[in-house]
C-alpha cells in the first residue's frame, strides 16, 4: 500500500503505472493484479486507508461539539507526520475534480460525509449551549475542510514557511471565538 501512495503522490494516478508500483514492491504485475485486479481497485483502497486513517484519529478522543475542532487540531498536526500520504490525497483531489476520473465519486462522498460529520458536532454544540444558535453548521463545516485542505496544499508545497499546524490552531482559536454564544 505505501508504494501505491508514494507512486501516485509522485506521478499522479493518470502517470501512475501498476507495473513500476509491482517492481518497487518486489512483485509482478500478475501478482498486484491479484490484490487488486484494476488499477482502480489499488486507487480506492489508496484512499479508503487514508479516510479510515484520518476517521479513526479523528474520532479516537471522543470530542463532541465544537470541541472537534482540538480533535482536527491533533489530525492536522499528525498529517505533518505522512507526507506521502498527504500528497498523494492532495494529487488525487485534484484529479479528481475531471468529470470521468475514477475517484470523482469517492471524493464526492468523502466530503460530503466529512463536511456532514462536522455539522453534526457543531449543531450538537449549539444544541449544548457553546455554539451560537445562529450558526450555519454546514457553512462552517465547509469552511474547516476548505481551510485543512487549503493549508495542506501550502504545507505540501513550502513546509518551511507555512507550519500547517499553528495556523490552523490560530484558525480555530478565531472560530471558537466568533462561536461563543
């Protein structure tokens, strides 16, 4: 599964070839072929470990309300720690965003289900009195997943200069400010 992230965070799933992820995993083709039959079978379960990854952090500290914004502060800083694997995400994103692209429907999904989880908790903050009732939940889940994404994408691109971490936690700091009752 890693040289898959890594070959498709470094070429890009249309670049990507089957043969040269079997070669760096000591494989041949046939033998990739029979983990995962299409080149698509090895792309989704590329992302399905990264979101069960990302899911299972996200949800480990049982954080609920607006309290979910220290667990995407954890994910936020444990992604510094999965380059690869942030990159590849970023590549396959991208990508995806071509009508016919064979992760286009797994990424409709996925966001759809990250922007909903995090709705979720923040109506459960207005529902517990820490969130504004004005708030628009689905707005500001929005918000938070353009926000991680968008730093990743500056991370990935000069690490040195944006420190993904601190400015999502300053990120967060405002909005739990701007969310108090």
């Amino acid at each position: 599964m890693h040289a898959a992230v890594e070959a498709f965070a470094r070429d890009g799933y249309q670049a990507c070839s089957l043969a040269r992820i079997a070669s760096e995993v000591g494989l041949s083709q046939a033998g990739l072929l029979h983990h995962f039959p299409t080149k698509e079978d090895l792309l989704a379960a590329v992302l399905d470990e990264r979101d069960r990854l990302d899911t299972r952090r996200f949800l480990a500290d049982g954080a609920e309300g607006i309290e979910m914004l220290t667990a995407l502060e954890k994910l936020v800083e444990y992604n510094t720690y999965l380059t690869g694997m942030v990159q590849s995400f970023t590549v396959l994103a991208g990508e995806s965003t071509a009508d016919l692209h064979p992760a286009r429907e797994w990424f409709t999904t996925r966001y759809d289900n990250v922007r909903t989880m995090i709705a979720d908790e923040l109506r459960k903050g207005v529902a517990h009195g820490d969130v504004r009732p004005d708030t628009d939940c689905d707005a500001i889940a929005a918000e938070i997943v353009a926000t991680i994404d968008g730093l990743q994408l500056q991370w990935l691109l000069d690490p040195e200069k944006v420190d993904m971490p601190a400015l999502f936690r300053a990120y967060a700091a405002r909005l739990r400010a701007a969310l108090k009752p």
